[in-house]
C-alpha cells in the first residue's frame, strides 16, 4: 500500500486527499458493514403481536441462521459505492477548504464544526441515490438482484426524486455529526499527550481521541438517522421529514428515535474512527498535513 502511495507523489494534493480518503473508507466500510446492517433492520422491524420489537443480538443471528453468516454483509456492494468516493470527497474537500481558509492557524472548534458540516454536506448530496439503495437492500423488503438495476427500477417506477428521498434528514444526520466528530476529534489531539507517548503508539491514541469525538456525534445525530431510515425504506408514506417524525412519535415514542443507536454508534464510532486514523498514516507518509 505504502509502494502504491509513494507512486502518486507527484499527484496534486488534494488529489492525494481524495485517495487517502477513499483508501480509508474501504477498510472502513468492509469491516463494520455488519453493524450498519442491523442497525437498519432495527430500524424498519415491525412491533410482533405482542408490541415488543427484536433486538439487536436477535436480528444478527436470525440474519446468520436465515442467510448464513456473510449475510452480515448485505448491502456492502451499495456501501462501497457510497462510502469509497463519498469518503474520498468528504476528505479532499474538508483538506482542500482548510488549505485555503486555515492555512496559517488551526481552525476554531466552532470552524471545526462548520469545516465537517460542510465537507460531509457536499459528499451527502452526491452520494445521496447510492445511500437509499443501500438503506433499501439491507431492510430486505425489496428484491433487488442489482445495484444498478435498483437504481433503474427506481427511476424508473418512482421517478428521480425518489433517488434523493431522506435528503433532508440525511443532512440533518451526516452534516452535524461530521462537524460534532471533527470538533471534538481535533480538540481531544490537542489535549492528548503525544510528546509523551511512543511514535508507533500514536495511531493507537489518534484512534482513542476518534472513539470520543464519535460517541458524542452519534449520540447527537441518532434521530436523523431514524428518520431518514423510515424515509427511504416507505417513501409511499412519508412525504416530507416532519410527517415521518411525526409517526415515529405517535407509534413508538421519543424512545423510536433511539431505535437502532448502539449498532449506530458503534459502527459510525469505530468507523469514523479507523478512516481518521487510517487517513491521517497515509497523509504523513505523502508529507502533507491533514
């Protein structure tokens, strides 16, 4: 890997970014695809007979018993179109407006905020048509033998906008959290002690500092995601977010907002988390700062 970036030295930087960034999310998106699974499923299971719903051991070893343990992985081909060139461009922007904002300084943990925001804005309004086939493929309401063949039956039978559904509540979930998650990421860096810590052990600690900054934003961002869930696996019944919000409240509660969070955080968390780490390795061994 490290033969492959040193190959690309003379690319330009944010170029190097994007490349970094999508190298990342690769490792990322493939090992923690499982929990995004279940988290889905939590989210679009109906209550049984009783009112009670599955919880989140029950659905990953009814997905094991039901479609053998690699499908755990359904849906990773969708994510990987998502997240691969989504995470790339969610890097090479957020590298390329701090070159030219906060070239002499370290931003403010308010520009922070609005540095994550605005990158993961840009990358969720591209990304947005793969990231309802994914939501979709992993509920397993719908029989999708393609991932281009569900974005063709769904142009097709519900025409473009349906490709951009949960828009709005994507944003609300993805924009926050990435500005949460940098705020309290670079924060954590600076208070950490690396002067007193062996260089090999600095990812470890870079890794430390990413699982706090994650744990804050999904905690913060959780009902978004809920919503934007509800929207993009029954776009018949949701017209706009606050009518999704609204039957979120009247069928389950606050506590429906919640459905879903602890495959959420921890898969967000530890993937933010390796993509941060795993990004900023490969950016100092280019000679660029992140």
């Amino acid at each position: 890997m490290w033969d492959l970036l040193s190959s690309l030295s003379q690319a330009h930087p944010v170029l190097k970014a994007f490349l970094c960034g999508s190298l990342s999310g690769t490792c990322s998106t493939l090992l923690f695809q499982p929990l995004d699974l279940v988290k889905t499923l939590l989210q679009a299971a109906q209550p049984t007979a009783s009112g009670s719903r599955p919880g989140m051991l029950t659905l990953f070893f009814k997905v094991i018993r039901n479609e053998n343990f690699l499908g755990l992985w359904k849906g990773v081909t969708p994510s990987f179109l998502r997240c691969i060139p989504g995470v790339g461009l969610y890097f090479s922007t957020l590298y390329a407006a701090k070159q030219r904002l906060f070239s002499e300084r370290e931003p403010s943990p308010l520009e922070s905020v609005m540095l994550g925001a605005g990158s993961r804005t840009v990358a969720g309004v591209c990304m947005l048509p793969f990231t309802v086939i994914k939501a979709r493929y992993e509920s397993g309401t719908y029989g999708y033998r393609s991932v281009f063949g569900a974005m063709r039956n769904i142009y097709i039978t519900e025409g473009p906008r349906a490709l951009f559904s949960g828009l709005t509540a994507t944003l609300l979930r993805d924009a926050p959290f990435s500005g949460i998650y940098l705020m309290f990421y670079s924060q954590a860096k600076k208070l950490a002690p690396h002067e007193k810590v062996d260089p090999a052990l600095s990812p470890l600690l870079n890794f430390g500092c990413g699982i706090m900054g994650g744990i804050m934003a999904s905690v913060a961002t959780q009902p978004a995601d809920v919503i934007k869930t509800h929207m993009q696996i029954s776009r018949e019944r949701y017209r706009w977010t606050g009518q999704a919000a609204a039957s979120i409240y009247q069928n389950q509660g606050l506590t429906g907002f919640f459905r879903g969070g602890v495959p959420r955080a921890l898969r967000r968390t530890l993937m933010a988390a390796m993509a941060w780490t795993v990004y900023e390795q490969m950016m100092e061994k280019m000679g660029l700062k992140s």
